[in-house]
C-alpha cells in the first residue's frame, strides 16, 4: 500500500465552525456513534460483530493488513535530532541484552507460558515500563528546553487492567490503558492506577486463541476479528474524548502475537503479526514504542493546531 494512503499530516483548521464538528467528526468517519453501540446493550460478542460489519461494510473494506515497515516508517520521528535520540536508544538497549535475556513476566509472556487472557497484561506492561525507562535515561540528559526533550512522551501502562476508564459516556473496559508522560526533571514518573479517557495515548485489547497457543501457530481470525471489534470501541472513545485526536495508533496482543493498528478517518491499517517470541519480534516492537515516545505530536495523531487551555478550561485554535 502506498504512502499516500496512510492518515494525512494534521493541517490547519480554518474556522471555528471547524473546530466545533471536530469531536463529531472524528465520531462519524472512524467507527460507529454511540448510539449505536448503546443499542447492544452489554453483550460483547454482539458489539464486536456489530463493529466489524461496519468496518468492513462501510468503511472502504477498512482494515487493511500491511508491512510493518510501512507503519514503523510512519512513526519514524522528523527530525534528525529526534532521530539520532532514538537510535541511539535502541542500541544501548540492544547491547545492555534485555532484549535478548529477559526476566520476569516477560518472560513468561515470551515464553508462551501465560495460560490466560489476563496474564499476558503484566508482561505487556514491563516491556513498555522497560522501553519507557530507555527513553528516559537518554533524555532526561538533555536540557529542559531542548526540543527533542520538549516533544517526548514516556509510554506507560496504568496499573489496574481490564477496567472501565473515567471520562466517557461509553463505558466498556480495555484491558490495558497506555498514558503519555512528559520527561520530569527528578526521578522516573509513576503512573496512575487508573485514567481518564482524555489521557489514554494507546488502547491495548488482548486475547487468549488457546488452539493456536498448543499448537504454537499464529491466531485464528475469528480471535483477531473479534479483538478487532473491541479494539474499534476503544479508539471510538479515544476520538470522543480528545478534540484534537487526527488519528490513533492501537494494539492487539493474542498470545506471544501483537499486531500494530493505526486507525485512520476512512480505514485502520494493521501490521502482520510481530511475535515477541522471537528476538527479531521484541525489537521490531521496541522500535515501535522508541519511535511512538519521540515521534511529534502530528505522527502521534494529535492535531498541534488545537490545544487545551488550562486557565479556561476549553480547547482552542492556535
């Protein structure tokens, strides 16, 4: 798929008018309203499929599998500065082996010992923890004012998994909630047990395909469309919650398998599957978060032009 199909870099609102039908927008030309969804009532399997035939039904056939490269050059920071950061990054980490000698509960994720749909989450969480506190000892060197320092975000997984985050009139529970920290003077941030929708950088929807995981083949496409269906609810509220929301980047974990997304205005790019069983899988994916962490706000789907103002409380046109 060629470049130019991928979500424009974010340009100018022109008028107010604009920035009033931005959240609305955003609601209509990526997945489904929320009366809609409203109208399932709490019966999972009946949303995700609900979701899944509008994707496929009226969103130009919106999933579109693609090589990773094409999505990991999209998050690829602009600038060279940026650039030379994260390089820099994923060879001190490569080289500190930790990539390589895992520990932990990545391990067992790894190891394709996790015999649950719950119990991959605290290795999903350490590789991000692992990767963020990468990111922060190369930054953190910089001067504050640096520009490269200024425009980073360490990625981080909340706590608590599997619950229903604040913030929204749709209240279903993604199994992890990832949020953007900036780079503080002192010590590595902490993050909070829970988050609001407002806050929520990355939706992570995991599944446990226990066929393919004793057999130790990729995941059916049932497993994957299903976590599809939930993973569109999730940027749904990411669009509604976030005025300044272009485009979402998302993630799928079945067993030792992630699939990277990028939910654009008319369709959702997905990479093949990355396995983190692999060592060439773990870090192809550390470059995805190394490049998500020092990507600008545009590459990170955030419209630059539309910012909240703290003091009145409202978002605005610069």
């Amino acid at each position: 798929m060629p470049a130019s199909q991928l979500p424009a870099s974010p340009t100018h609102v022109d008028s107010a008018k604009s920035a009033g039908s931005n959240k609305e927008t955003s609601m209509k030309n990526t997945t489904l309203s929320h009366s809609a969804l409203r109208s399932t009532g709490t019966n999972e399997t009946t949303t995700s499929q609900m979701v899944n035939r509008h994707l496929n039904a009226q969103c130009m056939d919106c999933t579109v599998v693609v090589d990773a490269a094409l999505l990991l050059a999209q998050a690829k920071p602009r600038s060279a500065d940026a650039v030379a950061s994260a390089t820099h990054i994923y060879t001190t980490l490569f080289n500190s082996k930790q990539l390589t000698e895992v520990s932990g509960d990545l391990q067992t994720l790894v190891e394709g010992q996790c015999t649950s749909e719950k119990a991959t989450y605290p290795g999903m969480r350490q590789l991000f923890d692992l990767i963020a506190r990468a990111v922060y000892n190369e930054v953190v060197q910089l001067g504050p004012t640096d520009p490269v320092r200024q425009e980073t975000r360490l990625l981080q997984s909340t706590s608590n998994f599997d619950y229903v985050a604040t913030g929204s009139d749709n209240h279903n529970q993604p199994d992890m909630a990832v949020v953007a920290q900036a780079v503080p003077a002192d010590d590595f941030p902490s993050v909070a047990a829970k988050e609001q929708w407002c806050n929520i950088a990355l939706v992570v929807e995991g599944k446990r395909d226990n066929t393919a995981a004793s057999k130790g083949t990729e995941p059916s496409q049932a497993s994957l469309d299903k976590a599809r269906g939930q993973l569109a609810r999730y940027v749904l509220n990411l669009y509604t919650s976030q005025p300044n929301r272009r485009f979402a980047w998302a993630l799928i974990t079945i067993n030792t398998f992630v699939y990277v997304y990028l939910f654009g205005r008319d369709r959702a790019l997905c990479t093949q599957p990355i396995n983190l069983a692999t060592l060439a899988g773990r870090q192809l994916f550390a470059r995805f978060l190394i490049f998500w962490s020092l990507a600008g706000p545009a590459q990170f789907g955030l419209d630059p032009t539309i910012e909240y103002d703290a003091t009145t409380q409202h978002w605005a046109i610069t």
